[in-house]
C-alpha cells in the first residue's frame, strides 16, 4: 500500500516538474519521505561482506530491502535533488546529495544503477562545487566516481554529458579560458533545464557566485605575472562595470593606488628566494591566463 502511494507522488512529481511550484513539491516531498518511513527505508540496510578472516556471529543478519523498495528511494531523493537546484535552494540539493551517496554505493546486484539519472545530479552537484570554488572536493568527487559500478572510467565520464559539463568548466577555468566557459554557460551545450538555473538572468546569486570566482582567479594571476597594471584595462580584464568598482576590489585585495595604476603587493625577499623556482612556472601560466582574459575582454568590448 506505502509503495503503491509512494510510486503516486513520484509520477506526479515528475509529470509535473514544469508547473509544480518549490512549496507544492516541498509538501509532496515530506509525504513521500514518511512513507519511506514506513517502508524503513529512508536509507539503505548496510551490505554484508562475508570474510573468511571473520568467525561467523551468531546474531541475526539485518533484512537487506527489496530493491523495487530501494528504487523509489533512491527516486524520491533524486527528485527532491532536481526540484531544490530549480528553485535555487543549494543548501537543499546538497542535503540531497548526501542522501542520496548510500544508494549510489550500493552493489549493482543489489539496487541496478539507474547511470541517466545519478549522473545528471552528480553534474550538478560537481558544478555547484565549482561555482563554490570547492575544488578539492570537486576532485575527491571526480576519483570517487570510478568506483561506481555501472561505469565510471575516465572515458565514461568525459563522455557523458552530464558529466562532461562540469570537467570542461574546470579545465577551462584553469586554463584562463574564461570566453569559453561564458559561451558554454549561455549556449545549448547547457545539458538540462538545471543545469541552466547556473546561468539564466533570474538566477543572479549563482550566477554572481561563478563571476566572483573567475574575477578572484583573474586576481590572483594577475598579481602572480605582473608589477602593475593600469586601472583602465583591469576594468576589462575584471569584468567590472567602472573604475570605481576597480578601485574598490583593488582595496579589498590589498592593492595600492597611484597615478592611475594598480601596484601588486610584492613578496618579501626570503619569500621569494625560497619560492623562486616554483614561481617561474607560475609566472608564465599566470600570463597565459591574463592574456586569455584581456582577449576575451577586448571581444566584449567590440560588440555593441
């Protein structure tokens, strides 16, 4: 009887995922989680590993739940997942996700994995690190999605387009390729509705959250590759709408402002002399990435 109800609420979750608002499937949700509830099934029973190393224990091994059961769980997280990004609510969608990692654990011969649907809230959960500039964690996500069964290779993952999305961001990222990131954001390469909301005009805090990350990278490069810069081009080169803005970021950075130039604060000689090798190489990425961004600002600038 709870599994046939359960199974309701998920179809009209899904069937009207367009037209529902956050607060009736906020309501719709809670229901569906007391009848996981009654099913005891909010999470998965552990896995029993036999060991050969182990004496056998006399206690009763726990019931593992059928995995129809674990299904509509795993279902009903997924959905409270995709409807909490919609509406913006990354606090929610993250809660989600940690529900939601017992289940992607499980063996395949105990729940199959359905791979369309786990990889399309892990992309989003990928991007929502990387809007958060969470990158460590990007990347313990990344090694922790080849243990998975059902796929997860490399070639799995750059392939999928779901997961795909997310990589190229951060690679083009690192790389400085900042036009590149923008054009994907804001194109059909976008590979869902939710994934959208971390780009449409109407979601301006997600949104501000990238722009702020991608200005906090230009920053650092810059004070990495160069001694000044005139405040005019790093108008530009920060995305900032006047040199008023420029004059306040360069404030809060420690930047000192003079003659209509911006000085980067320098290391101190022992600083430098015991990271002198290191910052060789970082001086020349940082310059590529400057020059990848001063381009892409120059682009701006011509269109009307």
């Amino acid at each position: 009887m709870a599994d046939r109800q359960l199974q309701q609420i998920l179809t009209q979750l899904k069937s009207q995922s367009s037209t529902l608002s956050y607060a009736d499937a906020a309501s719709l949700l809670s229901k569906a989680k007391l009848l996981l509830l009654k099913l005891n099934a909010l999470s998965p029973s552990p896995v029993r590993i036999p060991s050969s190393q182990q004496q056998p224990q006399p206690q009763q091994p726990q019931q593992q739940q059928p995995a129809q059961i674990l299904a509509l769980a795993r279902e009903t997280y997924e959905q409270g997942a995709l409807y909490s990004i919609r509406s913006r609510d990354p606090d929610a969608f993250t809660r989600y996700v940690t529900q939601l990692a017992p289940f992607y654990e499980l063996p395949a011969n105990v729940l199959p994995p359905n791979l369309a649907e786990r990889n399309r809230v892990t992309g989003l959960y990928l991007l929502l690190l990387l809007t958060q500039g969470r990158y460590a964690e990007f990347h313990s996500e990344l090694e922790s999605l080849s243990t998975r069964e059902g796929g997860g290779g490399s070639v799995d993952v750059e392939g999928d387009r779901f997961l795909g999305y997310p990589i190229r961001l951060e690679r083009w990222l690192m790389e400085g390729s900042y036009d590149r990131v923008w054009k994907s954001m804001k194109s059909r390469e976008v590979p869902s509705e939710e994934f959208a909301v971390f780009s449409e005009t109407n979601s301006a805090a997600l949104d501000q959250i990238l722009t702020s990350q991608i200005r906090s990278e230009i920053a650092s490069s810059s004070e990495r590759a160069y001694p000044s810069l005139p405040i005019s081009s790093t108008k530009s080169l920060l995305f900032l709408d006047s040199e008023g803005a420029v004059i306040e970021f360069a404030r809060s950075r420690g930047w000192v402002l003079r003659d209509g130039m911006i000085y980067f604060p320098k290391e101190t000689e022992v600083e430098a002399a015991e990271g002198e090798e290191e910052f060789d190489g970082r001086d020349e990425l940082s310059k590529l990435v400057i020059e990848n961004a001063l381009g892409y600002a120059r682009e701006l600038e011509t269109i009307v």
